[in-house]
C-alpha cells in the first residue's frame, strides 16, 4: 500500500502538466527611455495592466508609485510594453484585480509565492477550519490554523507555520518554512507534529504549479506512540490557473508519511511506516481584496478508509 501511495503524485505531476500547462516565460524588455515623474501605463506577460508614476528604475526593477495606493515595483523582466499615460479605469480596484491577488494562498499545500510587507490573509472553510497569515516583511510569514467547533468541544487544536519566500525572477519562486501542529486539552499539551519544508512555483500569481517537500516528526498526532522523525519524506504538489478575469481553478495533493512503533498482542513491537493521502480540487471566484472558494476534498488514511466532503469557503485579504 505504501508503494501504492507513493506513485499518486506522479499521476498528479502529469495531470497538473497538462492542466496548468507551462508557466509563462519572462523574455519581453522595457520601453528603452523611461523619464521619472511620468505617470505610465504596464502591460506584463500575463496582461496584467498597472498605471503608476515612475519613481526610478534599475537593472532588476521599475520602482513606482499606484494611483491610491503606497509605492510598488515591477520586474523589467516581466514588463511586455510600457505607454505613457494611464490606462482607462485605472484606480486601486482595476489595480489589484490585475493578477490575482490570492497567489500566496492555498488550502494546504503551501506555495513559494511570496506575501508583500503588511499584508495580511484571512481564510474560513466551511467555518469550522480557520487560517490567517501576516508577513512581517517581502520574503517572511507567518500564521496559524486551527479547528473552531472542535477545538471548543475536544481541545485546542492549532496549525503554526512559518515561511521564507524569495522570488528570483517574475515565475520562479522558492520557499523553506515549517508547519507545525499542536493538540491541548484543557490547558496542557496533549499531542504535537512539525514538518519542515521546501517548495518551488513555477509561475505567476495566475498561473503555476508547486512542487514541495517535507519531513515529519510526530508526537501522538499520528495516533504512534513514540516521539520520531518519519522514514520517508513527505510530498505534495498544488497548481492554479486564471480562466477568467474573476474565475481561478487550482488543485492541490499531500502524500504525508510518519513512523512508529506499535505492538501486537503479545508484546511484539515492530515498525509502522503510515500514510496519509488528501487531494482536493476548486474553483474561485476573486474580487481585489475577497475571494470565494467551492470544491471537493477528499482524504485516504493509512488503512485505506476514504472520505468526500464537500468544501465551501472565502477568505479576506487587509
């Protein structure tokens, strides 16, 4: 079964290919003579169109400043064409809708897109699952999820993650963090899990596909008694595509292994390495700082028990 397990990602990986298809490549170059002062209109690779007054540009950046909001840049790389004057309808609105402006979120697969300085992320599903996530600067973030009714009837149960992000140019982007995960009961602590991680996105905010990599150390989560690292890693692989102006598709897969010990009747104790499959597919619908998300989830424990939930949600972006 676990070998079984293992080849569900390389399904996804072809399924995602042809899904997503190929990230976008950055290859257009800027208008040759930029004055500062000016206000300009950018078109990038995916069509997105921003109109800003130039601040500064260097070898890396187009440094401006958006109509109602605080000063931006741009990758060159990843500027089409540039027209002087601003666009038609151009405001903060017609601004952030742009590109999507949830491109650093997903369900539970984390993505390699980094969060700007002081924004933050607040995502509800089905109001019983709950996520915020702040970044404290360009590249690091941090946050916490957790379970509202069932944390209020069989204690805490609460998600801490941390994650640094680095974008190396407008469609390759690489992260490394830790997701952690804590069980309390009445005040004292119960059960705990972390994984460290790594991941890569190829792509815009758009459209891209992730790919990740983690290990997990596990103290009772799994329902193994013993505190140890897993033997095998954890992988997980998430894409999404822009099908319209306000309509995104993505999917995401998780293939999480943890290690034990457990113990016939008898005594004899020997090795379990665990598996935990969970997938699920959606659709959202994006407004500039709102979002409302519908799909299916669906989880297949280590036994081979398989559930369907049906998943509903929004999240808010300050």
């Amino acid at each position: 079964m676990f070998l079984r397990s293992l080849l569900a990602p390389v399904a996804f990986c072809f399924a995602a290919y042809f899904t997503f298809g190929a990230a976008p490549s950055a290859h257009a170059q800027t208008a040759p003579s930029l004055q500062v002062g000016l206000n300009y209109t950018f078109t990038l690779l995916d069509s997105t169109r921003i109109s800003g007054v130039l601040d500064s540009v260097t070898d890396r950046f187009i440094y401006f400043t958006p109509a109602k909001r605080n000063s931006d840049r741009l990758y060159r790389a990843a500027v089409a064409r540039v027209v002087l004057g601003a666009a038609v309808g151009q405001g903060s609105k017609a601004q952030i809708l742009g590109q999507s402006p949830h491109g650093s979120r997903s369900f539970f697969a984390p993505t390699a897109i980094p969060m700007k300085r002081g924004e933050l992320l607040y995502s509800n599903v089905l109001v019983e699952y709950n996520t915020v996530e702040y970044a404290l600067t360009d590249h690091v973030s941090v946050g916490a999820s957790g379970l509202l009714f069932s944390s209020l009837l069989w204690g805490l149960q609460v998600a801490p993650t941390v994650k640094y992000a680095h974008s190396f140019s407008p469609t390759r982007h690489a992260a490394v963090g830790a997701v952690g995960l804590v069980g309390a009961w009445q005040g004292a602590y119960e059960s705990g899990s972390v994984m460290p991680f790594a991941a890569y996105t190829w792509g815009t905010a758009d459209r891209n596909v992730t790919a990740g990599m983690g290990w997990v150390y596990d103290d009772l989560i799994f329902g193994t008694p013993v505190k140890r690292w897993a033997r095998y890693p954890t992988v997980y692989f998430s894409g999404t595509r822009r099908v319209a102006r306000r309509w995104l598709v993505g999917g995401e897969y998780a293939l999480t292994t943890f290690t034990g010990i457990t113990t016939w009747t008898g005594g004899t104790e020997f090795t379990l390495d665990g598996t935990s499959n969970a997938g699920i597919a959606y659709t959202r619908y994006l407004w500039p700082r709102f979002s409302v998300d519908a799909g299916l989830g669906v989880h297949v424990d280590h036994w081979g028990w398989a559930a369907a939930l049906p998943l509903v949600g929004a999240s808010f972006r300050l």
